[in-house]
C-alpha cells in the first residue's frame, strides 16, 4: 500500500519539477513605490509580488520598494495584518493598506450558534482544524497541548488509542471531571471516534458563562468539535488525500529491570536470605548463568515491540453549490503499543464520516429550508494492557523476578514443563508471562455511530428556526479463545474454552432551537436564542456466553456451537445478557440574549433549567444563569491615537453558574440486589434466590454546581502581529457529589451526598507573534497558566475525602495514600515525611542527643536510615505525623510553538510543559515484597554509603521502617515531576509554491518527529503520569508502572487537488 | 432587557413546576427492585430470610483468616501453623498474630453485611400484613433471622470479643458495645429463635428445609454460646439465662423424637473421605483406600447429625475453602498418584501437632483402637515417621509421600483426614483422575481441589449436644454413646478430665479446641497451648527441627495481650474517626504483624 503511494508521489514530483521549468521570466524595467497604512504611516516588510510568479519585493523600513516589472502589470500588495491589495504598477506609486479586520470578523462556535469573534464576552479557546491535522495525531485532543493556555492535557497512558484526560481550569470535581464534548451540536459525543482531519475546528470553552449554554453538564467546560462541511460557492469538489507511515520506540527514559546475578546481589545486600539455597532451586540457571549462557529476564525490556509501525491513510471530498453541499471523509489508521509484546497493543480504525446539507427553499442568497446529516460511523479494533495500580500489566513487568527464564536456550518459550525439567523451583507458582500472553487469542470490534440530522426554516432574515435530532450507538463484539494450559503446579485450565459478546447501546437528543437577530436604529443589535432539548438512553442489550472442550481445539474454528453436548452438560458453560429499557435522562430548557452596541458594548445573559433522572422528584431540576459583558476599548474614539501601537482592545468579564449530575442511577432509593443465593435442598442443586438491600439510600441528592467569574482582556499590538489575551477566573465547585466513607458497620454501600466545594482561581497568559521578513514567515506562539486548587469544605464525617491506602504496597496500610482536604489541593499526598537520611553514626548519635525520636528506636539506628519528622515532637510516628508531602497538580503548564514558512518549505516545533507537581512512583512494592525486581532507576536511588544520596535508604528488607514507616506512606517514593515536552518537529515541503503550475492546491509532503525530546529530573519512564490510583478519579499522579508515551517518527504526504 | 429575561425565566419557572413535564424524567428500576415496593410479598420476604444465610458463602471466599473454624483450628494445640512459606495467614493465626493491619477488613464487612440484611429483614417482614403468609410462616421466617443475627455475633464475639452492636438499619458511628450487652443481644436472639421457629422443623432431607436454621440449632447454639460467656467471662448466668434453661434447652434437643436429629453409626462416615468414588464402592472396585478396607461409606452433606453448618450448592457459587487450605500441597514434587486418594491442589496448612498423636496413641482409654483417630490423623512417609518418632508403630496410610521439601516449613508427616480434599478416579477402570471427586458427584462443579469442594462447613454436631449436656449435668451419657460408636469401653462414671478428653478426641481438629480451652482456663490457655505445642518435631524446608516459639511473642506472652480475640481491622479504625478502639495486643508498638523472616528456623 504505503510503496505504492510512494510511487505516485514521486511521480507528481517529477511531473511538477517540469511544470516549474517551463514557466517564463519577463525582464522588465525597475518601478518604485511606498505602501503606507491609513495612518500614513510606512508598512515595513510587506510583499509586493507579481501573482502566480515567484518575482516580487519587500518594502524597507520606509516602506519603500523597487520591482521589476511593466508598468499597469497587476501587484499584490500583502502584510500580515493587512487586507490584501491588489494594484496596477506604476512609476512612484503609493499604495494604502487597510487594515484587516478579517481575524475580527472571524465567528466562531458558541452553542446552539455561532459569533463574531470579536463580540465574545467569555473566555474561549478556538484551534483550527488545519491546526490539528498538521500534527498527524491519531486522536485530535493529542494536537491541542501546545495551544490551549487553561486547559491541563494529560495523555491517560502510551497505550494505542488510550484516551486523554482533559481539565479545563484546575480539578473541579471529586466525580467525572472532563468536559462535555459536544460534535456538530450533539452532545455527549467521543473524540476517540473522530479522525482529526475531519476537524473543521475545536472551540473550547473556559468560563461558565460561555458554557452556561449548556447548563447541566458545563461544570468542567465544555469542546464544542465541528467537522468539515461543503461549503455554498465550491461547486468544483476538493478532493483531499493523507497519508503517512511511521515508527515508534517506547519513551523509557532508560527504565530496565536488572540482571539474575544483579538481582541476586542486591536481595543479599537487603538482608533477604531466601536464596541461600539458590543452587537447589535453581540447579540448571545457575549453571547458565556461571557459563554466561544467559542472566535473568528483564521482562519489561522483553515486552518491548521494537519499532512499532504506525500509519494513517484519509482520504475526503468536500463541495457544495446552491442546493446540495457535501463534505465526505474515510480514514484508516493503525498504530501498534510499544510495550506488549510478543503480543503487542494495537489500535485500528476505520472512519467514515459524511456530512450533507440540502437546501430545500433558497431565496436571495439565503436558505430558507434546509435539511442536512452529519454522521460519522467507526470501526475500532484494539488489544490494550492495564496500565494503573499495583498489579497491573506493565507493573507486572517491570516486578517480575528476572530468575525465571523467558526463552529456553534453545529460543522456545521457557515452559512449566522446562521448569520441571530444569527443577526450577525459586519462586512459587512463577507464571512466565510471555507464555502466557500468546495463550490468549481473541477479536473484537467495535462499531460506533454518531450524528445527527437537523431541519433549519428561516422564514424570514432575522428568525431562524431549528430543530436536530442527534444519535449515538455502540455496538461491539468479541470472540476469545483460551487453550487448555498449565503455566505453574496451580495455574492450569485442563480444558479449552471459548467466549464470545456481544452488545449493543443507543442514545438519543431532541432539541429545537428558535434564534432571533435584528439590529435596530443601525447600532443596536440584539439576537436572542430560545430553546428545549431532551437527552435519553435508547434501547440496548448485551449477550455473551462462555463454553468449554471445543469440537477442533482451534481459535479459527472456536464458538459456541462448535461445542459437544447441550449448555447444560458444559461444567464451565456461563451465559449472560442485559438490556436496557429506554428512559429519558435530561430534560432542558435555555434562552440567550446577546445584545451589542455599536459592535463596541457587549452584554450576555443565559439560563437554563435542566431535570435530571438521577434524582428523586423536587430535587431534579437545576437553574443555571449567567452574565457577561465586554467592552471593545480601541473601538473608542479617544482610543484612535494609540492606533499605531495598539490595534485592538476588549476588556470582558463574566459571571456564571453551571451544573454536574454524573452519578450513578437510582442513589436516591435503596436498591434490592437479588445476587444472593443459598441452597435448602438435600441433593444440592437447587439454589434459590437471595434479595438484600445494597445500598443506604439518599432521597436528597440534588446537582453538584460551580460558579465561575472570570476577567480578561484581548489586545493586539503593532497592527495585529502581536496578539495578547490575557485571562483570571476564580471557580468554585460545590454540592459535590460525594460518596462518604463506607464504614464496615453500616453493612451496605453508602449513598452520595452534596456535601464538597473547591476553588480553582489562575490566571492565563497568551502570546502570539505573526510576522514575515522577505519571504520568510513566521509565527511565534507562548502561553503560560497558573492555577491553584484548593478545596473548600467536605461535609463528611470526617471533614475530608478518603482516597486509598496501600498504593505503594500492600502493608503501606495504615492511611490513606491521598484525600481531597479543605485548604488543600484536591488528592494532595499524605504520609509521613524526611529530612534527610543519616550518613554516618556521629549524625545518628548527634540526633540522639538533641532528643529527636527514632521510629526503631535509637540501638537501631543505623547509616542509611531515613531521618523522619517527628512533626508534633511526641515522640512516636502515627497518623498525626503525616502530612502533605506532594500535590499531583501542577501550578503552572505552559505551551510554546514555533512556525516557519519560507517558499514551499514549512517547519514547525511545538511542545508544552508542567511545572510543580509531584508524582509518587515505585516500580517496586518493598513491604512484604521483598522478592520483586528491581529497576535501574530504583538501584540507583540507593544510599549506598556516606555521601551517596540524602533522599532514599539503604538497602533492606522491605518490612523495614525506611519503606514501610510503621505502615504510613512516606515522601521517600514522591518525586518532582516538572516537564517540558517537545510534542512535534515536522518538517514539509509544499511543491505547490513551488511548482505553480501542478495541478494541484496543495502537494506536501513532510516528516515528522513526536514526543522525541522530554526535559525532566523525574527518573521514571514518563513524567506525563496520565494514572492515579485507579479507583477515585480525582487522583492522579501515581506511577507503580506507566505505560510510557512512544516517541514517533513519521512521513507522509498531503494532497489537495 | 431585564423585561426578556424576566419572563424566560417565569416561563422556566412555569414549565418546570409542571408536574406532566417532570413525570418525563420518571425511570423506573427494570434492573433491581428499590425498598419503596419490597418486600411486598411472601415470596419477597423469603427471599430477604435467604439472604441472610447466603452471606455465610462471603466467609468462605477471600482471605483463609476469614474463617473462624479455620483460625481456631490453627491457633489451637492440634495444629501447627504453615504448609508453606508463603502462606502468612497461617503462620500468623498459629501465633495469634496479624499477618497484615487489614487482614480482617474484609471478615468485618462481610459480618457487618450479614447484621445489616438480618436487621432489614427483621424490620421489613415485621411490618408486613400477616395474612400476607401462609400458615405461621411469618413467625418462622423472623424466627430464622433472629437465629442468623445471633450467629453472626456469636462469631463476631469469639472473634473480636466485642464490637460495634448493630441492630437496627439505622446506623451510625459508634464504639464498642460492652461485653454484656453483646451477649445479651445474643442469648434475645436465640431466645425469639427458640419461641419463633416452629418445632415442627427438626432435621429433614425435605427439599427446602434441608440446612435450615431449626429450633434445635438455637438450642444448641445457647449451649455453646452460654457455656463460653459463664466459662471465660466466669458468671454464674448469661443476660438472665440460666444453667437450667440451658440444660432444658440441650434436651430438647438431644430428645431424638421431636428433633429428628441424632448421631451417625461411625464418626468417620460424616468426612467426605469416605465417599464411595475415592474407595471405588461405586464402581464395585477396590482402590485399596484406607477407606475401603475399613468399609466406610460417606453419609454425605446435610447429615442428621449436624446441627448447624454452613452448606453449599452443587449448581451454585461458594465453596468451602478449608479443604483447599488443609489439602496438600500441589507442586510437582507432590502429584496426585503419589497422594490417593487424597488430592494434592492445596497448600498443605494442617500439620498436626506430633506431641498430640502422641498423647492420643498412648493414651489408654483410647489409643489406636479409637476409631476416630485414624478416623482423624493422616500417617505420611514411612521412612520419615521411623526416624522422627520411634514411639509410633501405628498404621502408615500414605508410605510414599514425599511432600515439598522447598517450601514446606512445619511438617510433621502428621496431616488431619477431616477436611481433607478429595481426589477419586471417573471409572472401576481408573481411566480418569479428578482432582476433586465433587465433579464426578455433580459435572457442574470444578474439578479443582481448591474451588470445588462442596461439603458443608459443620459448626455445630449432634454430638456436641450430647458432650455439653454431660458437662452441663456431669453425666456420662453421651460421652459413652461417643465412646461406644468409637468402639471403646464406657466410662463409670463423670470426671471433668474424662470430659475434657473426650470432647478433644471427639472433636480433633475441628476448631473447638480452642475456644475450649479458653472457657476452661480463661487466663492459662495460652500457656497450655504453648506448653502442648512446643519441642514437637517438624521439619523447615526439609531440615528437621523442633517446634520454636518467637522471641518476645510467644504464644501464652500473645495470649496474656489478646486473650486469644482479633486484631479489629485498621481500615475500619481508621474509618471510624476515634470511635472504634483497638484490641489489646494489636495496638500501635505491641508488635503484631508476622513478616517474612520471623519464623525462628
């Protein structure tokens, strides 16, 4: 496939090169000029061309320039910032540039409509869809990173196709806290889904007042996604065709396992003598070893999949006259996981995407009926890893004892029958997890739907009307075989079996929309927006079934039928299946009134009334207003002098409130569960069904809502080369819905209540430089947030949030690992923490002296140990000793790119950062695990005698006090984990500006470089730790294992024609 | 403008205040039914009864520490502690340590769960119409609950001595109840059981009676609970319940005719080793078991003589674990051949303590001729037995076994029979071996010696109806109806010392031991057991050795801290704020957990 695109794309170069040689240069004589602005001042650096030739000047710091060219020749006049101009050349001419207002006419995406930009009173973040593509990611969020000041972008792990977490202004929510995603007005939508050259443009929007619109679910902001639409006037269709191919390589950061002999030397410096009698469990490997025929496992570096292929292939028409306008796009990509293998991660998927809008009535250039669909339908297929916790894939990996044998010498894999042979017998039931993972085959796909289909009267200018009916279904199935197998004396299925599922869910949105413009006494304008909307779960189903002795033995041949005997004769047989009965989940109601004078005042008002099912009757419907005003400051007249400098100044404030009801269903009754089962019959197969209640139920649970104000400003210096915006907000979530701890003693799960608020206040800081010297553009973009998290009240018993304990390991027990606390950051970590550890025995025994309290006592003390903090000075260590020893949020992220265009060349860099959090990693569980691996990074974190380290111990067991400190967490396994990322080097190379006379719009083709450099003190694989414990979603920051970020290298091309 | 607004929101007011427009976002609960609409029928009120039989299953499943028959057995001075060093849990409960802060977190919650239904069911069926229920079954099925909560706590109560006392739905943060009122909650509950359950359920093997909580089983549960509380607690009464009401009660019981409960003819008959797959008298074939030649055969589960007993189902979930706990160990060195009939898929946790064969062999009034002890005691490895223990000149039952001796850590060639997991061939022709004979009883259970044992946990025998009527009256009665089936001579008359032994031969290794121990001598017990258990020969990782006591912790200095209660979960201490206190010996600095490494080999 990809040698055959090769292939054609070489031949269009050479076709091009021709074309380019071809074209004619005409001597003429030398005409100067000036260009000057409407203020009469020079315009320096603008270009003077000769169109479709490559002739053409730059004005000097006069804004002075000489051409060669025939007088009454056309010229095109162009600077950024300026209207472009075309003019007739003659002898001293001077030419006037306008400024451009186009970048203010711009509109951009708001909700049920859409705005100039230059009228938004909120603060919104628009990113073009050309924007996304050029990054060639396979998931459009992975493009946003460099560009989005506010908006905190953590990748959840480097698996193929693993989603991204979003936070738009600080952790705002003990619950669900990503942003609605809304894709061509339907909300509730996956960006996973979405090919990114699809993407007309993302608007994210940051304040509540912007998001009020959508009421409800706006609590953490909402992405409002558009895709590509055919657009009235391209009656000749534009065809577009993608593609590229690359390679990727785990980002370890140098993170490897260690070798048998190392390994066997660092459990005997820790004390550990379990392997005094290493030559009798290990008869055979020991002798391997001594010959240097092999020396332990690394089983992380052993799952690696070297140069992991990734490719993309897209391929989109769009087009529209009067009547009908289309726009129609199929991508297939595919990218395998770094890690994984032999058996390594993968994500393949196929998109195919059509958007139609038919105009039913057209009058005087306006559509007065139209009818139009965007539906996008994906097919996926992936083979994952867990990623998070203790326990997980790529935590079993890097802990797996490296004195099992992977491969027999002879390249088979190292079976349980080896290890019988062998008399290995070193660890307990030790599974060799390659074996394992090529035990296993199994297919799944999954299908997704997504769109809508919308009606649009607009029986007179000022009145449109419109109603869409929005639609989401998935649908997946999977087959899964498993081989009889025995990986150890207990890890053994003495049969084959076979699972097969399938599933399939549906939801729905019905909204209709009335939106009203009028400009009145020529400077009044007001629109206002009226509107209702229901969102409800559809029908849906599930079925999947498991059996057991298939007929061939085969995975090819393998289902449920191809089974002997009836369902009842299959000791291993399960079935299973749900369904969903239709309900309605979300029943709203919204206006919006817009009013602006002189396109200098701005003022917004928004409410919506939003019913949830969620919640008992009288506690479901939620009221959500907002304000917001802006005032365009260099619109003034007494502004006009700043002119020169300061071409444009809003200054915006607002002020909202929106809402958050993602809980689970049915808190506010006290459900009956019927999972019991107990048996009164004598011969024993007659179980009968046992109900008890499951939860303790909350009939008061309402909405969880934040509040929002935020100030900011817009500006743009130096006729809008210099772009500046500039945004503070203070956000406050509360009536969180909180699920208290649940006490043993209360004999059932507890209920949620409203019972937590945060505040997140920050600021944002925007920068971005446009500019071209002789031929050469260029842009030039930096932005900086801050923002501080601080949780106001938890109306618990306890006054605080419990996260949970035992991160680090089992026997880390005794207090939870995290909590969200008021006055501290939400799932800051919590544990005992160091000053230091002692580095000789004068140290030890000055400690001594001063009275300080050894957690070992002082006899025990010896170099190497921690120096805890013995924080309120009583002499033992326990739970009021710990305190906040790390904060998983980082103070400040920041973005940067950087845009070269110099005749068909283009080179960009981008890259973001995060700065001040900290992560708590161990890619080792010490207390009562004492004979787990150990990684590089963690050897060299050893104090190893006087002066080696003054931040981790000395090597013991793990039951010691240095790890596990009387069962408390403790600041020896948090690090900082500041980063700068250089996300993506692409470098391209159009020969259409070249080569003007190919027949194309567009023939680039580029390379490109992602996540190769990362900038960091933290000594674990990926700084970027999408992970927390697994369980509460408000924590974060927690490596025991990460699937690392791949770095890629890709080519590609990019047609347009 | 402010008029535009002002009216939006009127018109919200007015269409959200609609009741038709709110009823849109009615769901219903096609999934679960809620408490608003159940229990509203008989058929619901007996499914909230079964409820609280079937969380006894989430004993059995998790953590081996969960099971309280399993820790007494441990901790008492029939068995040593571990098979294996990786299993903590044993080694730990052998020496009345902790081997993690949480190791009872999810025993606490599945006890608390058990309270919970127990008081939902109580209250909700008390409330229901009683002409809602056929006949007197409202009263019978309260009568079953009352009996389920006050097992619970009894458990609970031998487990943590006290907690907090749940017994309402309505639950808040609070501290430990005293001593008393738990058990005067308990002996309230066994007495609504007694009055509430009709007497008319005795033993039956009727289909839906069968394993259900009788009147006789509270009767017997008030004997045993009474006689721990006056014994450990040294009262003369428990919560105004008297010795003779307790006696009155015993009988009434032991009264074969109105209870239908009763002895089996042969002890060894109630243990699933003597089933008839593993000794081929299903197949009219001799598999030369041990079993066959002594003619047994298997009375199966729900025998007439227990009591009381957790009991599992052929067709569904939940398993009894002890057999994999106590099964030996499964590794390459131990296969299955080498072990028949007895399944190698456990983890070999049931070394029985050599000094107690030896007090049992050589005693007189029983000695090997008592049917119950090789009815009890496994013999293994005839060369090992020659050299370890000279004294024994006893039957060897498994010759050839040679164990694991990598991982073993206190064996003593010794292993209890009860319990035990059984493997059995599929056919007379020995074509098939199952590792677990429950699969050829019924195809749809595992045949797995871990996850397939479905014989039922007994808590409560006949037999012990018996034993504490004769403590309670100082008769004889029962100890030789005992003695008798054991095949030996009766006793004249009543000693204290003749009960206490009989109760122990009668009872090895079944997890009475030691909660008698602890009622007979409240403060020394600790001090038995250490003295019963120590210097007995073993063997650490294939090395020979002595039984050893760990610096510092021995068993009576744990004892004298614990009195022989659990550690109460760290998690739920934590969780409780303050509220909740910790047992003695399982505070902070009273060195409680067992890690690697603290074993004195």
């Amino acid at each position: 496939m990809f040698k055959q695109l090769l292939k054609v794309t070489s031949i269009f170069m050479v076709l091009s090169a021709l074309w380019g040689g071809l074209e004619a240069s005409a001597q003429n004589r030398a005409i100067s000029g000036q260009v000057i602005d409407a203020g009469k001042q020079p315009v320096i650096g603008a270009a003077v061309l000769i169109p479709g030739t490559n002739t053409g000047a730059t004005t000097d710091l006069d804004g002075k320039f000489s051409i060669q060219v025939a007088p009454g020749t056309q010229l095109e006049v162009s600077c950024i910032g300026y209207a472009t101009l075309r003019v007739s050349a003659a002898e001293g001419m001077i030419i006037t540039l306008q400024e451009d207002n186009e970048m203010l006419e711009e509109t951009v995406v708001i909700g049920y409509g859409t705005q100039k930009k230059k009228l938004l009173t909120g603060s919104t973040i628009n990113i073009t869809g050309d924007d996304i593509q050029k990054q060639n990611t396979t998931n459009a969020v992975g493009a946003l990173y460099s560009s989005v000041p506010g908006v905190n972008i953590v990748q959840s792990s480097g698996v193929p196709g693993a989603s991204y977490n979003i936070t738009i202004r600080g952790l705002g929510t003990n619950g669900n806290s990503s942003p609605l995603i809304v894709i061509d007005g339907v909300a509730g939508g996956n960006l996973d889904d979405l090919n990114p050259a699809d993407i007309e443009a993302i608007d994210i929007l940051k304040d509540a007042a912007s998001a009020a619109i959508y009421g409800a679910r706006a609590a953490n902001g909402v992405v409002l996604v558009t895709t590509r639409q055919g657009k009235v006037g391209e009656k000749k269709a534009t065809v577009t065709f993608d593609a590229y191919m690359g390679f990727q390589q785990p980002n370890t950061n140098g993170v490897h396992g260690v070798t048998a002999s190392e390994y066997l030397d660092l459990v005997k410096r820790a004390g550990l003598d379990d392997y005094d009698n290493i030559e009798q469990t290990m008869p055979v490997q020991m002798d391997w070893i001594r010959k240097g025929l092999w020396n332990g496992t690394d089983w992380f570096t052993e799952s690696i999949n070297k140069n992991a292929p990734t490719n993309n292939l897209a391929v989109g028409i769009t087009g529209g006259g009067d009547a009908v306008r289309y726009s129609f796009s199929f991508t297939k990509s595919y990218s395998e996981g770094t890690l994984g293998a032999p058996k390594p991660t993968y994500y393949d998927r196929t998109t195919v995407r059509a958007n139609t809008d038919f105009s039913i009535l057209r009058k005087n250039n306006r559509d007065v009926i139209k009818l139009g669909e965007n539906v996008t339908v994906s097919l996926t297929d992936s083979r994952g890893m867990s990623t998070t916790g203790r326990g997980s894939d790529v935590s079993n990996l890097l802990t797996k004892t490296p004195l099992l044998p992977a491969w027999d010498l002879d390249g088979t894999l190292y079976t349980y029958k080896k290890q019988l042979r062998d008399g290995w017998d070193a660890r307990d039931n030790e599974v060799n997890l390659l074996e394992q993972q090529c035990l296993k085959e199994s297919q799944g796909k999954g299908v997704r739907v997504q769109g809508n289909v919308y009606l649009e009267v607009s029986p007179i200018k000022e009145l449109k009307l419109r109603t869409a009916f929005g639609f989401r279904a998935n649908s997946s199935f999977s087959r899964e075989y498993t081989p009889e197998y025995q990986l150890t004396a207990s890890t053994f299925q003495e049969y084959d079996s076979v699972k097969q599922s399938a599933s399939v869910s549906t939801n729905w949105t019905w909204e209709l929309t009335a939106n009203y413009k009028k400009t009145f006494a020529t400077d009044h304008t007001v629109e206002a927006l009226v509107g209702t909307s229901i969102e409800a779960t559809g029908w849906g189903m599930s079925v999947n079934g498991t059996r057991s002795n298939t007929k061939f033995g085969t995975w090819e041949s393998a289902n449920l039928s191809s089974v002997d005997g009836a369902l009842t004769s299959d000791e291993h047989a399960s079935m299973g299946g749900s369904n969903t009965v239709p309900y309605n989940n979300l029943l709203s109601f919204f206006g919006r009134v817009n009013y602006s004078y002189k396109d200098k005042y701005m003022f917004t008002a928004i409410v919506r009334a939003d019913g949830s099912c969620n919640f008992a009757k009288g506690h479901r419907w939620g009221i959500f207003p907002s304000v917001s005003a802006g005032w365009v400051i260099s619109s003034e007249p007494w502004m006009q002098s700043t002119k020169q400098w300061l071409s444009f100044l809003k200054l915006r404030g607002s002020w909202g409130q929106n809402g958050n009801c993602r809980i689970s269903n049915f808190q506010y009754t006290g459900t009956i569960s019927m999972n019991g089962q107990y048996d009164f019959s004598y011969d024993q197969v007659n179980p009968v069904t046992a109900a008890y209640p499951d939860n303790i139920p909350n009939p008061n649970l309402s909405w969880e809502t934040s509040e929002q104000l935020a100030i900011g400003f817009d500006a743009r210096f130096f006729r809008s080369k210099l772009g500046v915006i500039f945004d503070w907000y203070q956000k406050d979530t509360k009536d969180w819905l909180v699920t208290p701890p649940n006490m043993g003693i209360l004999g059932a799960s507890a209920s949620s209540i409203n019972g937590g608020a945060v505040r997140n206040s920050g600021v944002e800081l925007s920068f971005t430089w446009n500019d071209k010297v002789g031929d050469l553009r260029y842009s030039v973009g930096l932005n900086g947030s801050y923002n501080k998290n601080n949780v106001l009240y938890i109306n618990t018993a306890e006054g605080y949030l419990k996260g949970q304990a035992k991160i680090i390991s089992e026997n880390v027990a005794k207090l939870e690992g995290y909590r969200a606390e008021p006055g501290m950051p939400i799932g800051y970590f919590l544990g005992m923490a160091s000053e230091g550890i002692f580095q000789n025995q004068k140290q030890i025994d000055d400690y001594n002296a001063k009275g300080y309290a050894f957690m070992n006592g002082y006899d025990a003390a010896q170099p190497g140990d921690v120096i805890w903090i013995d924080q309120n000075k009583d002499g033992v260590y326990d739970e009021n000793d710990c305190v906040e020893i790390g904060n998983p949020h980082p103070d400040f992220t920041l973005g940067f790119s950087i845009s070269l265009q110099w005749k068909g060349i283009d080179f960009s860099v981008n890259g973001s950062g995060a700065f001040g959090q900290q992560v708590m990693q161990s890619y080792r569980q010490f207390a009562l695990q004492d004979l787990q691996s150990f990684t590089n990074n963690l050897v060299n974190r050893y104090w190893t005698g006087e002066g080696s380290t003054n931040s981790f111990p000395r090597y013991s067991s793990g039951s010691h006090n240095n790890f596990k400190c009387n069962s408390y967490n403790s600041d020896i396994f948090i690090q900082n984990a500041d980063y700068l990322k250089i996300r993506n080097i692409t470098l391209g190379f159009d020969f259409k500006q070249v080569f003007k006379k190919i027949p194309f719009q567009q023939l680039r083709i580029f390379v490109t470089g992602q996540n190769l450099f990362t900038i960091t003190g933290y000594d674990g694989m990926d700084p970027e730790v999408g992970t927390g414990s697994g369980v509460d979603s408000w924590s974060s920051g927690i490596d025991t294992g990460f699937y690392p970020s791949p770095k890629v290298y890709m080519a590609g091309v990019s047609i347009k024609f | 403008m402010k008029k535009i607004l002002y009216t939006i929101a009127v018109c919200f007011l007015v269409l959200v205040s609609c009741e038709k427009l709110d009823s849109l976002l009615d769901t219903k609960n096609y999934s679960k039914a809620d408490t608003s609409s159940f229990p509203r029928t008989e058929k619901d009120a007996e499914q909230l009864v079964n409820s609280a039989y079937s969380t006894m299953h989430s004993l059995y499943t998790g953590s081996i520490f969960k099971i309280n028959l399993f820790r007494r057995m441990i901790a008492s001075d029939d068995i040593y502690g571990a098979g294996s060093k990786s299993s903590k849990e044993t080694t730990a409960d052998d020496r009345l340590l902790a081997p993690s802060s949480d190791e009872d977190n999810s025993v606490w919650k599945s006890f608390y769960n058990g309270l919970f239904r127990c008081n939902f069911a109580l209250e909700s069926i008390s409330e229901m119409d009683d002409n809602l229920f056929t006949g007197d079954n409202k009263t019978w099925y309260l009568g079953q609950v009352h009996f389920m909560r006050a097992f619970y706590l009894w458990e609970m109560a031998e487990r943590w001595e006290t907690f907090p006392l749940t017994l309402s739905t309505q639950v808040e943060n609070m501290p430990k109840a005293s001593v008393d009122e738990v058990y005067a909650a308990i002996a309230a509950d066994l007495k609504d059981a007694i009055s509430m359950i009709p007497a008319k359920y005795g033993y039956s093997k009727d289909n839906n009676l069968a394993g259900r909580a009788t009147k006789y089983a509270a009767e017997a549960l008030m004997g045993r609970v009474w006689l721990f509380y006056t014994g450990f607690y040294k009262k003369a009464d428990m919560a105004g319940v008297t010795k003779s009401q307790v006696i009155s009660w015993l009988e009434d019981c032991a009264n074969t005719n109105v209870s239908k409960f009763d002895l089996e003819k042969d002890q060894r008959e109630l243990w699933m080793y003597s089933n008839e797959y593993s000794s081929g008298f299903a197949y009219g074939v001799d598999f030369g078991t041990w079993a066959h030649k002594e003619n047994l055969h298997w009375v199966g589960n729900h025998s007439k003589e227990t009591v009381w007993g957790v009991h599992f189902s052929y067709t569904g979930s939940g398993y009894n674990r002890l057999a994999e706990w106590l099964g030996f160990r499964n590794s390459a060195q131990t296969p299955n051949a080498q072990s028949y009939p007895y399944s190698a898929g456990g983890n070999g946790n049931a070394s029985v303590n050599p000094l107690f064969v030896k007090e049992w062999y050589e005693d007189k009034d029983y000695g090997p001729r008592d049917k119950r002890f090789y009815g009890t005691i496994l013999v293994t490895n005839k060369s090992k037995i020659a050299i370890a223990y000279p004294w024994y000149k006893g039957d060897i039952e498994l010759p050839d076994f040679k164990g694991h001796d990598s991982k073993e850590i206190e064996r003593t060639w010794f292993y209890t029979k009860k319990y035990q997991a059984m493997a059995a061939y599929s056919d007379g022709a020995k074509t098939t071996l199952k590792k677990n004979f429950f699969n050829i009883v019924n195809g749809s259970i595992s045949n797995s010696a871990k996850s397939g044992n479905k014989n039922d946990a007994i808590y409560i025998r006949f037999a012990d109806v018996l034993l504490m009527l004769d403590e309670l009256k100082e008769t004889t009665t029962g100890m030789n109806r005992l003695r008798e089936r054991a095949g030996l001579d009766p006793y004249e008359s009543y000693t204290f010392e003749r009960l206490q032994k009989e109760r122990r031969y009668e009872f090895a290794t079944e997890g009475m031991r030691f909660n008698d121990l602890r009622r007979w001598y409240p403060e020394t017990a600790g001090q038995i057991i250490e003295k019963n258990q120590d210097g007995g020969y073993l063997e650490y990782l294939g090395k020979p050795n002595t039984y050893k006591e760990l610096e510092g912790r021995s068993f009576s200095q744990r004892y004298a801290l614990t009195r022989g209660f659990w550690m109460i979960p760290q998690e739920q201490i934590n969780l409780q704020q303050g509220v909740l206190e910790q047992n003695e010996g399982f505070k902070d600095g009273q060195s409680y957990l067992f890690v690697d490494g603290d074993l004195p080999y």
